[in-house]
C-alpha cells in the first residue's frame, strides 16, 4: 500500500486533500497548487509533480477519503509547518470564493489535526479572506 514517507508528501498530501473535499479538482485549484509549492523552500530542486501523481494514486487507494488522507498527512508533519499549511489549505478553500459545507468541515478537521487552536485558526482564516477579497 502506498503511504506519506516524508514532509513534503505530507504538506503536498493536505493541499491536494484540501482541493478534492468538493469533490471537484478543478483547473484553478491545481494552477494554485502549484504556485503554493513552487514558493516554498521544501520543495526547491523536487519533482513535484512525480509527488503530485503518487498522491493522487494514494487518494484514489483509500476511495477518495480527504479526511483519511489528512490524517496519513499530520503525523509526517513538523510542528513548524502547521500553520503555513493551515493558511495555504484556507487559499486552496477559498480558490473559487466558496467555501463549500464540505470543505468548513475538512477546515475543522484539519485544524484539530494540525493540532492549531481557535484563536490561531480564526487569526488566519480571516487574514485569507482578506487577501482574496476583490
């Protein structure tokens, strides 16, 4: 069976989860995607998109569970790199300006599992709300 071996499976693992809990993967959210990681120092000199294909077969391996793929996610996951995660998953929800009933409660459940308290969550998700205002 395939699993989450490192960080950069595990950040990649909960922005793909994060597009997918609308159950639509559109054009825009993988194009977001992928302007996230190409900022980040974590992945300078990867093939991202070699980690992009295994994560897509790993998510396709446990039915298509967001929840269950955040889960393999956050255990692989440094405490440094919780709340970037947390901000960049608030952008890949707010992509398309909706943010869905299912994607509030993977946002819930991100949360709890990145282990991020309510003041420090609500902190960023108005921050990103901000920023894509207009």
């Amino acid at each position: 069976m395939l699993e989450i071996i490192d960080e950069k499976e595990a950040f990649m693992a909960v922005i793909y989860a994060c597009m997918s809990a609308d159950n639509d993967v559109s054009a825009q959210e993988q194009a977001e995607m992928m302007h996230i990681l190409s900022k980040k120092q974590l992945y300078s000199n990867i093939d991202v998109r070699a980690i992009f294909v295994k994560i897509q077969s790993l998510h396709q391996s446990i039915g298509y569970n967001s929840f269950k793929l955040i889960e393999m996610a956050a255990t692989k996951l440094g405490e440094d790199l919780r709340l970037t995660l947390y901000a960049n998953a608030m952008d890949i929800f707010l992509t398309d300006k909706n943010f869905h009933i299912n994607e509030q409660q993977l946002a819930i459940y991100l949360q709890k599992a990145l282990e991020i308290d309510n003041r420090q969550a609500k902190k960023i998700q108005e921050v990103i709300i901000i920023k894509n205002k207009g």
